[in-house]
C-alpha cells in the first residue's frame, strides 16, 4: 500500500499581503469605475440641457455647442 503525501503550497499562496494587494486593486478598479460612470453621465446630462436650450431659444446655449 502507498502513502499519499500532499504537495505543499508556495510559501505566499495563502499570504496576507496577495490578499491585501488583491483588496487594493479591487478598490482601485472599482474607483476607476464608478468615477468614469459618474463622469459620462454627468457629461451627458449637462449636454442634453444644453441643447435643449438652444432649442428654446436662448443664444448662450447655441454659442457653447458651436466647436
């Protein structure tokens, strides 16, 4: 009969410091994420106001959508 002998893990697999670099790249990339939504729609919004605007008339609004 054989024994079975496990290999062990590396040495940092189950460290504390993957798991931390893990947790800050998650709060980075959710960051990045939810900063670039907020953006566009804010972005956005402001540009359908705009033009709305201009196309009730009023000139400031025409003369910022001109490039």
């Amino acid at each position: 009969m054989r024994y079975y002998k496990s290999e062990k893990a590396p040495h940092d697999f189950y460290s504390h410091k993957a798991e931390k670099r893990r947790h800050i790249a998650l709060a980075c990339a959710l960051a990045v994420l939810f900063g670039s939504a907020f953006w566009y729609s804010l972005t956005t919004t402001l540009d359908d106001m705009t033009r709305r605007d201009c196309l009730a008339g009023v000139q400031k609004a025409c003369m910022q959508l001109e490039p």
